[in-house]
C-alpha cells in the first residue's frame, strides 16, 4: 500500500496538469471581455491586458469597437494576447506606431493595421515574423515562389524593408512575404512557436527550412544581429520607418520615401548603415573602456544605458551643417551625410544617459565638440570613409576640370598643399586600410584635413576666431574657430589623456581655468599646441 501512494499522487497530478492545459485552451477560445468606460471626450475599452480608446467624435464609433474586436478575438485565439493599446482619432491622419498604435479610422482597414495588431499584441519586432503570423492567423494563401531560383541570384535576408514598395521589386516583395510565410509555417510545426513569439529564433532554428528549400543563408548569418530586432511601418506621409528594440540600440530611421525610386538591393544597404551604426557605437565604447579605463569603469552603467534614438536623414536642411546635427537634450540625430552619425551620436552619448542619471551636464561647446570628433577620428569606421573620399579627390583635383577652373591661384595650391603634406608625413593616400589600423595616422590626418580647412578660409578672405580665454576661463575656449579646435583638443588629449579630457565632461565649470586643470594656463597651451604640432607634423608651418 505504501508504494501505490506516490502512484497515486502522480495520476492526480498529471489529471490536474491535464485539466489545466483544457481549461487554457478553453480561455483562449472564450470572447474577449472589455469594460467600457467614458473619458474626457473618448471612450475606452479595456482589460488587463488591453485598451481600445476611441474618441467620441468618430463616426460609427461602436462599429468600428466592433470590427476591432473582431480582429483581436482571431489573434487571441491563436495565442493570448500580452499587451495591446489603440487609439482611434481624427487628429491621427497618419498612423503612429510605436509602444501604442495611434491612427484615424481609414487605417484600421488596411492589411497594415492587422500586421501591426499581432507585432503590438505579443511585442514582435521584425516583419519576418508579422507577416508569417498574419498569413497563419488570416489563413492568406502565398504566392510560390522558386526559392532555388530566385536565391541563386539574390541574397536572403529576412529584414522587414524588403516587405515595403518604396524600396522593392514586386518580384522581391513577393519573394519575401512569401518566404517569411513559409518559413514561420516551418517553425510552428517545429513546435517553436514560444520562441516565435518572443522574438527569439536563431539561424540554427531555420537552417534546415534554408537547406531544403535550396537557400544559402551566407547573407543572413552576416547580419544575424538584426534578426528578431526590427520592425519597419510605411504609409506614413512620404515616410519610412525603421523601429528597433531600445534594449538593443534602439533607434528609429525615419527615410523620406518621396525621391526613392524602385531599385533593387536598397534593402542590403539599409542593413549596412544599419551595422556600421552599430559597429561604430561599439567601437567607440570599446575604446573608451581601452584608453579611458577608470573613466568607463565609473560611468559605465551611463554609456550602456543610452536612451532610444531617433535618426532623421534630411536631405536639404537649411542653416545646418553639411554632415547632420542634434539639439543638446534631444535623441533626434539629423543627418545629411550618415558619415557624420558617430561623431554626433557622442553629443548624445555624453549629454542624455548622464542627464538622465541626475549627472549635470555643463561642459562648454568646445570640449563638446571636441570629444565628438576625437573619440569618431580614432574609433570609427565612418571616419575612414570620409578620409578615402577626401583622398581620392586631392589626389584627382587637378584633373577635375571644373574644380581647377573654379579655384585657381592660392586657393588651389592650398589643396595641392594638403596632398603634399599627407605624402610628406608617410600617409599613404592610395592605401586607406594602412592609415584605417593606425591611430596616430588618424590623429595626424584629422590635423592637417582641419587646420588646411582653416588655412583655405582665410586664403579665401574668410574670418576665422583664433582663440580667447579672458582670465583664463575654460568656458571661454569657444571663442577658438570651431574646426581649429579640432586640432587643439586633438593635442590636449595626445599630451595629457583621454581620460583627463573625458572627465571634464562631468567637471563643475563654474569659474574653472585652464590653469587649475592642466597646470598652465590658456595661452600657454597654446604655445605649447603650436610646438607640439611643429615637432609631430612635416611642414606644418606653410599651413599655420
């Protein structure tokens, strides 16, 4: 009898678990409850783990609850859904997504809307998924596709720009949808469908799915990093929006859509911007916690911790800039040129998380500026494709005819001079990867590109500010020309560290000078500056 308890006990238990499973399954299948409640002008709708606000002006609102909840009983049948918030207005005439789907009531008709209801419902990001989900849910059928063909001549990627028009073939567009369709197909009979929906597919977990539908998966083992972490919203006035996860660098892209026409392989380099962002951001704090070690160990909780950015490539921004922008205290990085994306991702790595964290932020605009273009010279890779740009045109300006026409005399032995003074200093202009290894290669060039910009102005009759600090006041340092600092912080950091220079990025500098930080005072850094530039650089003087 003793040994038939635990027996017992087990069967108990299993019935137990059993009944459990049923009564799930049986939750899953029961209508979706909603209380209504009216507020200030809306009326909302909602549970636990769902809000429908609808504002009372909309026509045919209870209709229009009611084809909501039609849409939200499909998706929690097919799993229950987490965490989902609408807002149906008038004033939305474009849809908004992001945490809460925010939309006018043309919106909630579109295919759209249904994609965004099951990424929103269970937190998905990254198209892939959303629309496999939405083919299984809906039951759409998919168009076929000759996987071995198309992806013999075509790289497989599995990021959501490839779903949207502004960038894609039909051919591609069709490719993909129905590959994502397929594939998730794959992954729910392999009983994967938890990891599905949080997010959490590997490439091991389609690999088999890839080999036998003929698919070489080389292309998307090299941006693995972006699976499972984006997602992309169109049709938002002109406007293409690409989303990410904020734990895992987030930012949001938005891309007028307006001059882009259908072109293939768009997408591929949409993943590529996307990557050396996110190389360029790593290397730098990579560099930081190398050459700054008691720096990042102390604020590294900060640096880790940057909040979600948003980059908004313009294309014609007047009274800014070339390269791009950001407005101290914003996460809304302008950008013209997307080179210029590290150097101004550092105005925001050094102001926003500290703020954040309580940390006063009050470093004046020089050493602002100076940090940004230090730590994006010697870490990025953005900083090496401007280099080879400005190489190859110094090396072919004689041969432009237009350029020589147009800048003759000092103006143009000013741009001969820059290549002079590469070569002379062993900068290999026709070799960018020798200079690319070489940190003090990169110091070096960043010298001379901006002190020969500074020479060239004042050639071209330009005002530059050469540099005042009444009663030695560190908040004076930005009456120095903006690009002649460059040089000058350049020079502060190679003589007296990285770490010293970063500090001051959290430094009090309510009456502190340059003498009680470094021990002399403003002018003499100066000469000192000027000395050290002449004892490092070959022919600096004819540039001076």
């Amino acid at each position: 009898m003793k040994n038939k308890k635990p027996l017992l006990l087990l069967i108990f238990i299993i019935f137990l678990a059993g009944c459990s499973e049923k009564n799930k399954e049986k939750t899953r299948e029961e209508p979706i409850q909603l209380a209504e409640v009216s507020s200030g002008g809306s009326t909302i709708y909602q549970n636990d783990n769902i809000k429908i606000k609808i504002a009372d002006n909309i026509d045919g609102k209870e209709s229009i609850y009611a084809s909501i909840l039609n849409e939200l009983q499909k998706i929690d049948e097919f799993s229950p859904i987490e965490n989902l918030e609408i807002e149906i207005s008038k004033k939305y005439m474009v849809p908004k997504v992001d945490k809460i789907i925010r939309c006018d009531t043309k919106f909630i008709e579109t295919e759209e809307f249904k994609k965004e209801l099951i990424k929103k419902s269970y937190g998905i990001y990254d198209n892939w998924i959303s629309e496999g989900l939405y083919a299984k849910i809906y039951n759409i059928e998919k168009k076929e596709v000759d996987f071995v063909t198309y992806y013999s001549n075509n790289d497989f990627s599995l990021f959501g720009a490839r779903f949207f028009e502004p960038f894609s073939s039909k051919e591609e567009i069709e490719s993909v949808k129905a590959a994502s369709i397929d594939l998730v197909k794959y992954i729910l009979k392999n009983n994967k469908k938890v990891e599905l929906l949080k997010s959490k597919i590997e490439l091991s977990d389609i690999e088999d799915w890839a080999k036998e539908k003929g698919i070489d998966l080389g292309y998307q083992r090299e941006i693995d990093s972006l699976m499972n972490r984006m997602e992309a919203i169109n049709n938002m006035a002109n406007k293409f929006i690409i989303n990410t996860k904020e734990e895992i660098n987030g930012f949001k892209i938005d891309i007028s859509t307006i001059e882009i026409n259908e072109q293939y392989n768009t997408a591929e380099k949409i993943e590529q911007i996307i990557l050396r962002f996110d190389r360029d951001i790593l290397a730098i704090k990579k560099g930081i916690e190398k050459d700054a070690p008691k720096f990042y160990s102390e604020y590294k909780e900060v640096l880790n911790n940057v909040p979600k950015v948003e980059y908004i490539f313009d294309t014609n921004v007047d009274g800014f800039a070339d390269g791009g922008y950001i407005m101290t205290g914003s996460e809304k990085i302008h950008l013209r040129d997307i080179n210029a994306h590290s150097h101004e991702y550092c105005h925001l790595l050094f102001h926003k998380p500290f703020m954040e964290k309580g940390i006063v932020i009050a470093k004046p605009n020089w050493i602002d500026e100076g940090i940004a273009n230090y730590l994006d010279v010697v870490y990025s890779e953005a900083t090496i494709i401007v280099m080879e740009d400005i190489f190859n045109y110094l090396i072919n300006f004689r041969t432009y005819e237009a350029e020589s026409e147009r800048l003759v005399g000092d103006e143009a032995k000013m741009i001969d001079k820059q290549l002079e003074l590469l070569i002379e200093n062993d900068i290999d202009v026709t070799d960018i990867e020798e200079v690319a290894k070489d940190k003090n290669k990169r110091i070096l060039e960043n010298h001379l590109k901006f002190l020969s910009n500074v020479k060239y102005r004042k050639i071209m009759g330009i005002k530059v500010n050469e540099g005042d600090a009444p009663m030695d006041l560190m908040t004076e340092g930005d009456s120095m020309d903006y690009h002649k600092n460059f040089s000058f912080f350049n020079y502060l950091v190679e003589e007296y560290g990285l770490e010293k220079m970063l500090y001051l990025n959290v430094a009090d500098f309510n009456g502190l000078t340059y003498k009680e930080v470094f021990g002399k005072t403003f002018e003499e850094l100066e000469v000192d500056w000027m000395k050290y530039l002449k004892e490092n650089i070959k022919g600096i003087e004819s540039i001076l």
